[in-house]
C-alpha cells in the first residue's frame, strides 16, 4: 500500500512537472535587474536577481496566469512592499509589464506587453517551440525596444533627480477620461489620453491604454508553445 501511495504520488508530481511551462527571464540591460513574477489573485511576487547578459527560469503551471515585470538597481535585500523604487508595480512607480493567460480560451495562451499603467525599461516576450502564424498576433513576439520620452509630469525621479519609470496618464492624474472608467468605459469612448498616442507610436506592439486590444493581444496554442522567453533591453 505504501509503495503504491508513493507511486501515485511520484506520478502526479511527474505529470505536475511535464505540464508545466518555462518563463525564461533574460537581461541584456547594462546593469542587473529584479525580475519580479507575479500570479493573479496572489500579492507576494516570486524575485530573480539576474546579470547582465544573462538569464534564469520560472517554471510555472500550465493554466497559470500573471505578469512579470523588471527594475534595475533593486535587489532582495530591499523593502519590496515599502520602496518605491522597487516592489509590485503601481499607479506611483510603474513597470514595463509582459502579462499571461495560459490555457486560455480555446486552449490558446494570451500575452501581451502592457505600459497601461507606464514603464520604465524596454521589454520583448518571444514564445519558445512555436513558430509565427499568418499574423504577427499568432505565435508572434511583440517588443518595445525605443522607449517614448517621458513627459516631466509624468516622470517618477529618485531624489537624486534619476528617472525611474513613466506614468501613464490614467495613473497619474486617476481621471475617467484618462482611466476608461464611468462614462468612458469603453472602446468607443476612451482613447487613454493625450499621452497614450506617444506610447503607441513607440512601441505599436504593447497596449498604452485599457482599450488597445486589437493591435496589442497575441495568442499561441497552448499545446505548441512550451514557455516564453521575457527580456528587458532587447
């Protein structure tokens, strides 16, 4: 009975592993990053200090869901829930963000690159043992490499006067209009205002504001796809 117990046990833990997915997290930034991971519904990220020119691996479940994000002068000894300058990204100090559904709607994994809320470095996520479909949406690898300048309202500076991040203008000034909110809560009354055309010009790949679905949502099968590759700096 025991050896059986510890056989099916084993099993699951196999069947566990094999499904789950690879997220590659890789810097070619100038200096090292902390990778932050993140599931949906969770508040505590998992961190990963990487160097320069390399890169480490989250392995995740294959229905997971979340997002990733990087800063750069941050390291595990620090405040993450307290410093602004590290930590969950938010409306004060934004991050450039890669966000996943895996196992999706008809078995597909949905990703994206997300400045809804800001940035603060360049980002790319390339699916791994899948191929581009018809369309850049299908399988495709979306990057944002050349960042916009950033606006000095919208700027979030150390106190040394070092930029950190960009805000969007939904975080910043919190306004429906800005926020796609109350009377403005659809695609055909919000456009993310003034600053969200600049982002979009930018980096036409990732979403600048609640609204840009259409050219911003990439899909891969989920049984093709084996992990994604998320590199800052790319």
């Amino acid at each position: 009975m025991r050896s059986s117990l510890i056989l099916a046990v084993s099993t699951a833990l196999l069947l566990d592993l094999a499904a789950a997915k690879n997220l590659v997290l890789k810097n070619n930034c100038a200096k090292p990053i902390e990778a932050g991971v993140l599931q949906n519904g969770q508040s505590t990220p998992t961190y990963y200090t990487i160097g320069t020119g390399s890169s480490q691996t989250a392995s995740v479940a294959a229905n997971w869901a979340g997002r990733t994000w990087a800063r750069i002068d941050c390291d595990q000894s620090s405040e993450q829930s307290n410093n602004t300058q590290c930590g969950v990204p938010g409306t004060p100090n934004p991050a450039s963000l890669a966000e996943f559904t895996f196992e999706g709607s008809g078995n597909q994994d949905f990703y994206d690159l997300s400045m809804v809320d800001g940035y603060n470095l360049g980002i790319s996520i390339a699916p791994i043992g899948a191929s581009q479909g018809s369309t850049k949406y299908q399988c495709g690898s979306p990057a944002c490499s050349a960042l916009p300048t950033c606006p000095s309202d919208l700027s979030v500076r150390t106190t040394t006067g070092d930029l950190l991040s960009c805000q969007s203008d939904c975080s910043h000034y919190n306004e429906p209009q800005y926020c796609c909110t109350g009377a403005y809560g659809s695609a055909a009354t919000c456009n993310g205002g003034p600053y969200a055309p600049m982002i979009k010009s930018a980096c036409p790949d990732a979403y600048s504001f609640a609204y840009d679905d259409s050219t911003s949502t990439y899909t891969c099968d989920s049984g093709t796809a084996t992990g994604y590759t998320i590199t800052w700096c790319p």
